[in-house]
C-alpha cells in the first residue's frame, strides 16, 4: 500500500488531503501537534478534526510530533521508506501578527521545518510526491503598488493594466516588505524549489490566496471566511483592519486545491511554482464577504473598524492561474465564495454556539 504522510494533517488542507487520498486507498501517516492552539487559542484547536481522522480513515495513523524535531520525523519516514509515494507539507505558522511576537518560533516553523519534511524525504523516499503549500505572502507587498481604483465596495485592479486575470507567478519576490511571516515562507519557498532542482525531486511550492472550507479552524488572526462566519453566527464583533474593508482577496476551497494536488501528484515537474486561489472566479472584498455572511446567517454583524493595516498586507490579490490550468487543463475551480460561505455555514451549527 502506498504511503502518504501528511504534516498539519488536523489542518483545513491536511485533514481534507488525508481524506483524499485516503479514498485513492493510501495509508496516511499524520503529523500535527495542535500547534494552532498554541498560536490562536483553544478556539483554534485542530483536537476535533484529528478525532475526526481517527475514527473515520480506517487506514490513519497520527503522530503528535513537531516538525521542528527532525529526530522524530526521520523515524517516520524511515519507517515508511520508498513506500512512501506522496508528501503534503502543510504545517505551518500562518499568521503576520504572531510570527511578529516571536520570530524564532515563526522561522524554526516555517522555514527549518520544511527543510526537515524536504531532508527525510530526501533520505528516504526521494521518488516522492512533494507537495509544499506556499503562501502569496512571498511576494510580500508589491501587489499594492499595482496600479488600483477604489470602488463602493471593493479596490479593483484598473481596467488597462495586463494582469486583470489576476497576479502571476512573474511578480518579483525582490524589493518589498513582506512581514516576518511572509520571509520564513519565502525561505521554505526557496528551500523546495531548491530540492526539486538541485536533487532533481518531484517538489512543487502552490502559492496560496486564502485557502478556506468548513473544517477550518477559523480564528482573528487567520482563516478569513471561516473566522467571519463564525463572528456573524455567534454574535462575536468582527475587526476590519484598514483599507475601508474594501481588500479584495481570492478564495479557494480546500477540495478545490487538493484536486490541484492530484494533477500534480499524477503528472509532477520537478521545483514547479503555481499560484493557487479562487482566481477571477471565486473572490470578494472585506465588505462583500460581511454582507454575503449576513444574508446566509440572516443577521447583522457588529464591527470595528481599526484603521491600521497590517504590516505586509495586500490591498488587492486575485491569483492568475494560468500557468496551472495551462499545464493541467483539466483542472478548473467548482466552488465560489457564495457557496463557499454557506457550506461553512451549514457545517458548523453544531460546532458554534449561536450567539
């Protein structure tokens, strides 16, 4: 039986791609040590999905390990030797705010953390799958000197400019202040690419948008759409930072990346890049995601309005995606963020206490 192992798999991407290929029939080795409570609190805590896993994935087996400790990843991976045939590396400190209030966690994280996934690939099951869920924060704050026009509700990337479809995988990563959180990734970015060229791996980095679904674990910090919804069902007021609420971001669900994991698992090119999002398809503005979330929850949502944007942060970012679908036509986006939001909706009434 072919092996995936799986970092972060308790996450919104991990636990949905051990699902996945779970259904493919490949046994899934876990690796997640609820680090988000850590981060963003028990409210964030990924305890409930891995239960989840466990109990339905007959072929699931978890280790409550961090991926900082390369000792304990090595012996995972030598266990599971050239049976392992995929890698999905998710594990992860998402947020801008946190990784300012301790660098060193944020780095040893993100970017030594990865290169212990890359290096226990390497040594032992280097003909493996290896897939990296990058971030658009790589780019750091270059998309906003793009040249913008501010509507009603939105910022909109103006009509002339040749990247309406959205940014592609050519904007500089040079030049730009992308936050702490945004260097620990560019490092790890870097760190896969590398691997993929230099070892002639099967690495791939996907340069996420907002990646979102209901098993997310929405919290202030991170998880955009989950963490409004939530704020809107249970009466929890809802603090906009800066831009007037009219940042624009693209989303795309879960089940929507993890099919783009699959084209590539089934066809890899080794050290390839893709920005991955909703694309023109499926994004929103601050203000466009509250109003959508008030009429499906059929409420009102108090906020706050702080008028302080966060270091690094964009004003507009749609992906282009281009280069993937190009590459693997027959992948294509099948959620939007209207259907997006009312599944979150429908699935987590028995997780959130209505307010």
């Amino acid at each position: 039986m072919t092996i995936a192992i799986v970092t972060g798999s308790a996450g919104l991407i991990g636990s949905e791609s051990a699902r996945f290929f779970a259904k493919l029939g490949m046994e899934i080795q876990g690796i997640d040590n609820d680090l988000r409570r850590h981060f963003f609190g028990d409210a964030a805590s990924t305890a409930w999905s891995r239960r989840r896993l466990e109990t339905e994935l007959e072929h699931y087996e978890h280790h409550d390990v961090d991926i900082r400790d390369a000792a304990k990843l090595d012996e995972i991976f030598a266990r599971g030797g050239r049976d392992i045939g995929l890698v999905i590396h998710t594990a992860a400190q998402p947020s801008h705010d946190w990784a300012a209030r301790d660098p060193r966690t944020d780095f040893g994280v993100n970017a030594t953390g990865t290169l212990n996934v890359l290096e226990s690939t390497r040594q032992h099951c280097p003909d493996a799958r290896f897939i990296f869920t990058s971030t658009n924060k790589v780019y750091g704050d270059l998309p906003n000197r793009l040249p913008l026009v501010e509507r009603e509700t939105r910022f909109e990337l103006d009509p002339s400019h040749p990247w309406q479809q959205g940014i592609p995988e050519d904007m500089s990563l040079d030049q730009s202040t992308h936050s702490l959180f945004g260097a620990s990734k560019v490092a790890a970015d870097l760190l896969v690419q590398e691997y993929g060229r230099y070892f002639g791996m099967d690495t791939v980095c996907f340069r996420g948008g907002c990646l979102t679904g209901p098993q997310h674990s929405g919290a202030e910090l991170h998880g955009f759409l989950a963490y409004l919804m939530k704020c809107v069902t249970t009466g929890t007021p809802y603090r906009i930072f800066g831009y007037k609420g009219k940042q624009v971001r693209d989303n795309i669900h879960a089940s929507d990346l993890i099919a783009a994991f699959y084209e590539y698992y089934k066809d890899p090119d080794p050290g390839a890049v893709y920005n991955i999002g909703g694309g023109r398809e499926s994004h929103c503005s601050m203000l466009e995601a509250i109003a959508l979330c008030e009429r499906i929850a059929g409420r009102e949502l108090a906020t706050e309005y702080v008028d302080d944007h966060r270091v690094g942060d964009h004003i507009w970012y749609v992906s282009d995606l281009a280069r993937f679908k190009t590459r693997y036509p027959e992948w294509k986006i099948r959620w939007d963020v209207p259907q997006i939001l009312a599944e979150i909706h429908a699935a987590s009434q028995e997780r959130w206490p209505q307010g």
